[in-house]
C-alpha cells in the first residue's frame, strides 16, 4: 500500500508544485473508490499539513501577508465547519457530491478565461470577496476532502498564476493545520492513517519538487487543464453512473 500511495502522491503533488493547487484532487477521489470518505479525508488533511510547509518556503517571495492572511483564516474556518458535515453525514451523499463537484471542476477547467496579468488591489472590498470565497471553499473541502470549487472559479479569474499559486499555499498551509486538528477532535485521524501518511512523504516530497521544477519551465498551466480531465471517469464513478 506505501508504494501505490506513493505513487499516487508523486503525481498529485506534481500538480500542486506547478500549479499551486490539485493533491486533493486526484488523492481523495481515488482513494475514495477503495476507502470510505471518514478515512480518506483525515488522511488527505494530514499529509497536506506535512506537504505545505516546504511548499511555503518554495513560494515565500510571492506572499503578500495582508492579502494572504485573511485568506487563510477564512479558508481554515470554512475546513473546521467542514469537518462537522463529513462526521454528519451518510458516505454514499458524501462520495456523491464529491462526485458531483470533481465533474464541474473539469469541466470548468475547459472553458475558464485566462489569468489576468496582475492581481487587484488589497482593498477592503476585495479582502471581504476573497474572504467568503475561502470560507465557502474550506467548506466544500471540509466537507468531501477535495473539490473547492469557489476558489478554482474566483482565483484565476481576478488574480495571474504566481499570486494565485502564493494564496492557494498560505490559505492551505494555514488551512490544513487546522483541518487536521479538527479531524483529530473528531475522532477522524487515527494513528494507522497518520503513519500511512508519514510514509508517503517520500513520494510527496519527489512530487512537490518535480512540480516546482516544471512551474519555472512551463509556466502556462494549460497541461493542469489537461490532466484534470481524467477527473471524469472518477467523478462519475463516485456518482454511481457505472
């Protein structure tokens, strides 16, 4: 089993150095076809937790504490609400409206405009959005493990790849901390899923760094378009289609 989730954790942290975002994406919905949800989940938050703390040093430059912060707090709060959601209610809604959310999230991939070349002032105004599309995101990801529709639509939208990609890793350093601490209050995060975790850090780590090698080669993010589309077929595995 270390070996496969290793593997797994290669390519989904390959995805998140290059673009700032994705494990979740591709860990949870895969697991979720072998593992229920409540063991998925607390697992994901936990090698996330691990995995943030050198991508936070990998984006460091690009941070913007006031913009960032009130981000991350926002984003941490929507997680713990979460987690109230996942231990509430029934695997099978779970695993749907995982489903459900994975197919939007390709098939917004598609046909989303372009970033745009710098990102908005750290306005009131713009602090206040950013901060309900996080708690709303969180929620989501609290929730069903992945899927945070909200920032994927929000983001590159208004903000170009390297502030995207710096918000993305300060919302989920933060978050994931303490989504994991909510995991352990609520019983979630056992030992078994936290030694599996620690033994796909070496898989997590390769990941992280082929994925920041290839951010500074290919800095257009059409190939993460791409790759999500094999989202479809788990998507609709997860919603009971076949």
């Amino acid at each position: 089993m270390p070996l496969g989730l290793n593997l797994l954790a290669i390519f989904a942290f390959a995805v998140k150095g290059l673009a700032g975002f994705g494990p979740a994406l591709f860990i949870v919905p895969v697991l979720g076809l072998f593992w229920p949800l409540r063991q998925v989940v607390p697992y994901t938050a936990f090698l996330l937790f691990l995995a943030n703390l050198p991508m936070l040093w990998l984006v460091r430059r690009g941070l913007a504490p006031r913009r960032d912060l009130p981000a991350a707090a926002a984003y941490a709060l929507g997680l713990v609400l979460g987690t109230r959601l996942l231990v509430a209610l029934p695997e099978a809604r779970l695993k749907f409206a995982l489903g459900l959310v994975l197919l939007v999230f390709a098939l917004w991939s598609l046909v989303r405009l372009p970033s745009p070349e710098t990102a908005p002032p750290a306005d009131v105004a713009e602090l206040v959005r950013l901060g309900l599309v996080m708690l709303s995101g969180g929620l989501i990801v609290g929730a069903l493990g992945a899927g945070a529709l909200p920032l994927f639509v929000y983001l590159p939208l208004r903000y170009p790849p390297a502030a995207m990609r710096a918000l993305f890793t300060s919302a989920f350093g933060l978050g994931t901390l303490a989504w994991t601490l909510a995991n352990w209050q609520a019983g979630l995060l056992t030992w078994p899923l936290a030694r599996l975790a620690l033994l796909t850090l070496p898989g997590t780590l390769a990941g992280l760094f082929l994925g920041a090698w290839l951010f500074e080669r290919l800095p257009r993010r059409g190939q993460v378009r791409l790759v999500s589309l094999l989202l479809v077929p788990v998507a609709l595995r997860l919603m009971g289609v076949f």
